[in-house]
C-alpha cells in the first residue's frame, strides 16, 4: 500500500519536472512578449508576475517589417498548400485504385525524397533558379516548399484512399455515374479527413520552413517570417521583448493546430518529420 | 471494349500520376542530379562556365581536416541528439501511457515543441540561455548552484551540449508519440502472465515493454538519425557554426563553401558525401521497415 502509494508520488514528481522542462520555455517566451521594454532591461526578473502589457506587440506591427514577412509567409504557405492538395489528391487516387507498372518504384522514390536534407537540394535549387530569375520570388520558394512537402502528401493521400471503401465509388458507377463524378461527388468527400491532413501538413511544412527561404530569399523584401526574425537578432534597435513577441505571433498557428486539430495531425505521424 | 477500357484507365493514370511526378522531377530529382554532378566541375563565383575537373574537388575535400572534423561533430551530435530524444520518448512515454489525471493536456503539450517554427525555437533558447539577460543563469545564479552565468551557447565547450539539448527539446516529441502508440498496442494479458509469474515492476519493463518497443526504438534513431545528422537550420540560427567551430556540422561546413566561398563545385563534393550516408540510412530503412506496403484493409 505504501509503496504503491510512494510510487505514484514519484510518478507524478517525474512528470511534473518533465512538463516544467517542456514548458518553460514557451512560458517565458509569452512573458516576455508581454513585458514593457524599460522593465526587460531590469534584470532580475520575477519569473511569475502578473502585470503585462501589449506595448511589444503594437510597436512590432508598427515599426517593423513583421507585416511584411507575414504576408510573404502567407502567400508562399497557401501556395504551397493548393499545389500539394492538388497533385497529391489525384496521385493517391491513382496509386490506391489502380495497379500499373513502377507503382512500387513511383512510392519508393516519392518517399525517399522525403529524407533528402535541405542543403543537398537548396544549393542546386539556388543555381537553377538564379539562372531562371525564380530567386527572390514567390513562384520559387512555393516550388521549393513543395519538393519538402510533396512526398509526405503523396503518400498520406494514398494511405487514406486506400482505407476509403472501393464499394462506395462501385456504387456510384452502377447507378451511371462517370469515373470522374465518382470521384468528385463520391470519394472526395469520404477522403476529406485525408485532404485536410494533407493541406495541414503542407502549410505547417511552408510556414515552418527557414533553409530554403534563407538561401533562396536574398532581398529583405521578399523574405518570410523565420528568416525575417532572424535579422531581428542582428539589429540593434529590436529588443528581445520585440524578437519574443514575433515568436510568438508566429507560433499561434501551431498552437492552433495542437488544439484544435489534432485528430488530422496524427494521420501525418505515423512518419512525421 | 476491353481495349477502349484499358486505354481509357491508362490515361486516368497518367493524367492523376503526372502532376506529381513532374513536380517530383523538377524540384527534387533533376536539382540533385545536377547538384551530384556538379562535384566534377569546378564552378565558381570567379568562373560562371564550368569546367570539367575530374575527381579534384572530390579530392581537395577529401584532404581538408575541417571537413573529417566537421563529420566527427555531426556524428557527435546525432548521437548526442538521438540518444536524448530516444531517453525523453521513453520517459513521458512510460510516464503518460498510465492512467493520470490531465494526461490528455499534458500529450497535447509534449507535442508542442516538435510542431514550432524551428526559428521559434532557436530564439527562444537564445533568449532563455543567454549569458546577460537569461533567465536560467539568474535561476542558477540566485540558487547558488553556480558563481559566474554560464556562456551557453557562446563557450567553446557548452556551444555543443547546449544546441544537443535544445533539439532535443524540440524533436524528443517525435519519439514521445511513436513510443506511446507502440505501449498502448501492447497486449495487456502480457504484463498479467508475467505477473502472474512473479514478475515485478521492473522485470515486466525489461520483459514484456523493451522487447516490444525494439523495433519503434530502432526506427526512431534511424529516422531522426538521418535528419539529425543533415541538420542545418536550428543550429544556423543559434550559433552559425560558431564559437570559432565548435558546432559546426557537415551541413554548415558544405553552407559555408556554397555561400561564403561561392565555390559551389567543391560544395557539391560535400554534397556527394552526404548523399552516400543518406543511402546508407535509406538503404537500411527501406530493407528493415517496407514502408511501401499497402495498408491491410478489413473488407
């Protein structure tokens, strides 16, 4: 009884320095953020206070480029994510529905792509893409972005058709209706769970990424959020109270996607990056 | 018709296929054929027409002690990094595979660090470590545990322990999920038949739950292996190789020769060296764990 007892407590200790070692970090990152510059150069802290203000966070959208880098990131992420919705959708129907030559090669290949380390594929992309003036561009760095996710889509999108039943669409067939529309008004829908997951993926793949955007973005004007915080270090009129809060404007989308849409998450796991 | 069918399936194949693959080529497989070829040229700021020289880039890597120097310090970090990540999945795996209160929240937390903008991570830990306005070296010095702030990342001797746990940090979740899917699929009548043997706490752990977990243990320090050992963001933005070169890995030395030197056919050489391990890695991979098969569907 004791030692059951003893033992629980121990557990739960363990658990407890584990959490704080988790969340420390994130914690301090928020109570930063939210801490007037004049008191961030007052050390030492109080590591649980209770007055805040928004000062950091209006001077950022203010007097910096965030909004900028904010926008490239957006545009850059959603572009990532339609081309990869796209192309890995009809690729998993293909692969899931069809049997036909090199299909195993074809899976092999794509999931092997998806090892490749940024720098093997940055420096080439970078040569090619000065060549073909795509460097500083939005088109580039999306078709950068989309050789890093792609693979994993593909093979999402093939995992989850493969669970979707093939008796459904068989039905749509029979009552008349063309392979296509079967595939649109049947399949689709049953997969979204699988899309969803996909588009996730993609948008967190983009929004994440810093080694493509820091090789192939050179003009401040074009860069996205990580690589634009990045500089924020370098520059002496950007406190850390500005740099803290960046991060964690930054990082709301995850947080997002923890909470509420973790059920989608866990499809990307099973191989996760 | 059973002619018109099949050309009609071919083209639905094709059509659904291409996208894909086009992309696939054009973004992945052509960039690192050139880039692999590139190693037999010398192509540099200074010569923008390239000339074939043979093995000689090969070679001048090859004889340079920074880069086996920077392969020694990749081989320390991935070990270093994958050892502490495999050690906090089975931790908070152990830990939150029994019934607790709030375990729920507390997985969703756990998760949290592998899913932050890389970038995220680098600053924050800049912030909390550092050696002025750090808030651990005021823990650590208010606790009178040390008598000067620790230069975390900025000493030649903490640079490397320091980025070791700060990917940890951020990667260890990885670990945490697949080690936690693995024990909740671990038949329970195991543990009773080892109990019912006798068996203690720890007996039933190195019994019935190491066993079990051999495989997801090894396919985690295949994976992040791999990953860690190409490493080049985290450690771009929190040390940029640095102090002198105490973190610089073979990604960072191969960055530097790129885009410091502009000599990119002696970095393509590096390249080529990194894709020879990535083959080894993939070559094991692919050989122990299929991941090409098709998922069993129950019909």
């Amino acid at each position: 009884m004791t030692r059951e007892f003893a033992w629980r407590w121990m557990r739960f200790l363990w658990l407890a320095v584990g959490m704080l070692f988790v969340c420390f970090p994130l914690y301090w990152m928020a109570v930063t953020a939210l801490t007037p510059r004049t008191e961030l150069f007052r050390p030492p802290y109080d590591v649980i206070r209770f007055s805040y203000s928004l000062e950091n966070i209006r001077e950022l959208l203010s007097a910096t480029q965030f909004l900028t880098f904010m926008g490239n990131s957006l545009i850059v992420a959603l572009g990532t994510v339609v081309i990869n919705v796209m192309a890995s959708t009809l690729a998993g129907y293909a692969l899931s529905r069809f049997e036909f030559r090199g299909k195993k090669t074809f899976v092999a290949a794509t999931l092997w792509t998806y090892m490749f380390p940024p720098i093997l594929l940055a420096i080439p992309l970078y040569l090619v893409f000065s060549y073909i003036g795509l460097r500083n561009s939005y088109g580039g760095l999306i078709l950068a972005h989309v050789s890093i996710s792609l693979p994993l889509n593909v093979w999402i999108m093939w995992q989850y058709f493969q669970v979707v039943p093939r008796s459904l669409e068989e039905a749509a067939w029979t009552s008349g209706a063309s392979r296509l529309r079967a595939l649109i008004e049947v399949l689709l829908p049953s997969a979204l769970p699988g899309i969803i997951s996909a588009a996730i993926f993609s948008f967190a793949l983009s929004w994440n990424d810093f080694a493509f955007a820091f090789i192939l973005q050179t003009d401040i004007a074009m860069f996205t959020l990580p690589v634009g915080l990045a500089t924020f270090v370098e520059q002496s009129a950007i406190h850390w109270g500005l740099i803290m809060a960046s991060s964690l404007i930054v990082s709301l989308p995850t947080f997002a996607l923890v909470f509420f849409l973790q059920r989608y998450l866990m499809h990307g796991f099973s191989i996760g990056k | 018709m059973a002619n018109t069918n099949q050309a009609r399936e071919g083209a639905w194949i094709s059509a659904a296929i291409a996208p894909s693959l086009i992309l696939l080529l054009i973004v992945a497989y052509l960039p690192i054929l050139y880039a692999l070829s590139l190693a037999f040229y010398d192509k540099s700021a200074f010569r923008p027409d390239m000339e074939w020289v043979g093995l000689a880039n090969a070679e001048w890597l090859l004889a340079q002690k920074d880069f086996w120097a920077a392969m020694g310090r990749s081989v320390v970090f991935t070990l270093g990094t994958v050892g502490f990540q495999l050690a906090f999945g089975l931790f908070f795996g152990l830990l939150l595979n029994q019934a607790i209160a709030g375990r729920s929240v507390m997985r969703s937390l756990v998760i949290l660090p592998y899913l932050l903008p890389t970038i995220v991570i680098g600053l924050v830990f800049r912030w909390i470590l550092n050696p002025e306005f750090g808030v651990v070296n005021q823990l650590l010095l208010s606790s009178g545990l040390i008598d000067r702030p620790i230069n975390f990342f900025g000493g030649i001797d903490a640079a490397m322990p320091s980025i070791i746990i700060t990917t940890g940090w951020q990667y260890g979740s990885f670990a945490v999920l697949l080690i936690l899917a693995r024990l909740q699929s671990i038949n329970p009548r195991l543990y009773e038949a080892a109990r019912s043997c006798g068996a203690g706490t720890w007996r039933c752990f190195v019994d019935v739950t190491l066993p079990n977990l051999r495989t997801t243990l090894l396919l985690i320090a295949l994976l992040r292996g791999i990953w860690m050992f190409n490493k080049f963001d985290l450690i771009w933005i929190i040390t940029q190789g640095g102090p002198l070169q105490a973190t610089e890995t073979l990604p960072i030395y191969i960055y530097e020769i790129a885009f410091r030197d502009f000599d990119f056919g002696r970095a393509a050489a590096g390249c080529v060296a990194i894709f020879i391990i990535l083959l080894l890695f993939s070559f094991i991979y692919f050989k122990f764990f299929n991941p090409t098969k098709e998922v069993e569907v129950n019909r």
